[in-house]
C-alpha cells in the first residue's frame, strides 16, 4: 500500500471517533478533525485512558502506534436537550463525566441503557428516550 493509499484510508475516519494508541494501555479516544500529509492527527472532544478531557489535541505521526475506529457514542446531550424541553429550566442537568442524565434532582437518571425511575414525569422521559433511539436509528 502506498502512502497515498494510507492517508486516503486515514481520511475516511474524518469527523468520526477514533481512538489513537501511543503505547500498549495509552490512548486517546475523540473526533478526528484533520490530517496532515505525514499523518499527523488533529482530535477534538478528546479523553485519556484515565479520562482527562481536552478540547483538541494534536499528535505527531511519530507519536503513536495505531489508530482504530471507535463506534459513534450515544449523543446524551442531545437527548438531555431533548428532554429538557418538557421540564422547566434548571430541572434537566447532564453530567458530562458520568455520561448521565439526573432530572428533577436525581429523582429521574437517564443513561443510555434506559430511565430510572417513577411516575408520570419518568413515564414521559421514557417515552422520549424511546422515540429518541428510534430516531438515532433511522438515521
């Protein structure tokens, strides 16, 4: 495979999640934004294996070791928008290094297995989580 080859195969992962390995259990995990022409990488939303956040990150080609497709991860803040057109301000809050949805205080919990939690307030959240996947998968 040429190196042209390579960086057109590299470029398809443009705007997705990758997660880049610099050593055996060191990695990044965020969306590729750029390439350069000696595959150097630009990241954005990134985290660590130890889930440090940086907004953008830049890794030099001789940096790491291998990249891999990661799967696109559940949209949670999206949905806490979503969510959050039904209750008054203030009452829907995402926690963004819990990758959790707490409503009404901790009385609703949303993650992306489902809603916990009772009562016509978490009946409702359950139906927009459902009509919320439905939605991803039409996609």
């Amino acid at each position: 495979m040429s190196i042209r080859q390579y960086n057109t195969e590299l470029g398809t992962l443009i705007d997705k999640i990758v997660k880049v390995y610099v050593d055996k259990d060191k990695f990044f995990v965020g969306q590729l934004k750029g390439i350069s022409e000696d595959s150097n990488l630009i990241l954005i939303n990134v985290k660590n294996e130890k889930s440090k956040s940086f907004p953008k990150l830049f890794i030099r080609s001789n940096f790491y070791k291998f990249v891999s497709l990661e799967e696109e991860p559940f949209p949670m803040q999206a949905l806490a928008d979503r969510i959050a057109t039904i209750f008054t301000k203030g009452h829907v809050d995402y926690i963004e290094d819990q990758n959790i949805i707490s409503i009404l205080s901790g009385k609703i919990i949303v993650d992306e297995n489902g809603v916990r939690g009772e009562g016509p307030s978490a009946d409702r959240v359950r139906k927009i989580y459902e009509q919320f996947k439905m939605d991803l998968e039409t996609d």
